[in-house]
C-alpha cells in the first residue's frame, strides 16, 4: 500500500510540474549556487560517508528507492555514467530513502550498482529542500554547490551535459 502511494505521490508531482509548463528537470539559476548541505551517513557496509569529502570532484547526488519504479529504471543509466567519468572526476551517491539497508544490499548487487550508495532519512531529505517524491537528483560541482536539481526522472544526456560542463 505504501508503494502505491509513494507512486501516486510522484504522478502528482509530475504533473503538477507539466501542468505549470516547468520540465521535470528543474535547472537552478546560474546567480543562485547554494554550498551542498553536508551530511555524514551510513553506507551499507555501516561505515560513515561525508559528502565534504568528495569536494574537488563534481558529484551527482541521486535520492531514490528500491521500490520507485522510475529510480530502478535510471540507476543502470547512472551507472554507465559512473564508469564512463569516473575517471575524470565524476562520483554519483546515492542516498536511498528506504526504511532499512536490507533491500537495499540486494538491488545494489542485483544492478550491479559502482558508486556508494547511503541511507537516508526524513532529515536529510529536508536539508535538501524536502524529498515528496523520487528520484530527486542534485548535481554539485567540485565547488561543492549545486548546480542542478533534476525532481523525477531525468533523461541521462541531460546529467551528462551538466557533469561534462562541470569536468
């Protein structure tokens, strides 16, 4: 029943956004770059992971669910894009908004996922402006600021245009 209602709860929010004529990917103004909240939280091994400490590589910051039917559909296109720039400096984190770790330990493995993946929580989400619906996507450059917030899902030539501007 939660998952029905998480899905009703995206649907909404797309097309509220489609009915005000605003794509879902919502490009911040280039005069407004606000510092990338921190955060410090368990990864899935329980080890801590501090976002500050990816400052110097842009970093596309994915919040999503096991369950988000979009979210399962753009993670293997996340990772084609970790591994294409990873080495010129691109790092995706994932912060997933599931109740526990346990499913999420068997979808990181099941899509062969190559970027850390964190859990979230009702916190970090409101340091992020409020997570209503997944995915949300925030692209921060090696600044640490964001550059781009993506609410639903986002087509990946468009994260690979922001990260390559950003590279």
């Amino acid at each position: 029943m939660a998952g029905i209602l998480a899905i009703l709860a995206i649907v909404l929010i797309y097309a509220i956004h489609r009915h005000r004529g605003l794509s879902p990917g919502l490009r911040i103004s280039s005069t407004e770059h606000p510092l990338a909240p921190d955060f410090s939280l368990p990864d899935l091994s329980g080890h801590s992971l501090t976002l500050s400490s990816y400052r110097g590589k842009v970093v596309l910051l994915d919040f999503w669910a096991t369950w988000c039917v979009p979210c399962r559909e753009e993670i293997p296109r996340l990772v084609e894009l970790q591994d294409k720039y990873r080495d010129r400096g691109l790092q995706i984190v994932g912060v997933s908004m599931d109740d526990g770790p346990e499913p999420v330990r068997d979808f990181y493995r099941q899509f062969k996922m190559n970027y850390p993946v964190v859990m979230g929580d009702a916190k970090t989400g409101e340091l992020y402006g409020g997570v209503l619906g997944l995915p949300i996507a925030f692209v921060v450059g090696r600044d640490g600021r964001v550059c781009a917030k993506h609410i639903g899902a986002t087509d990946v030539g468009a994260f690979e245009k922001e990260i390559a501007g950003l590279l």
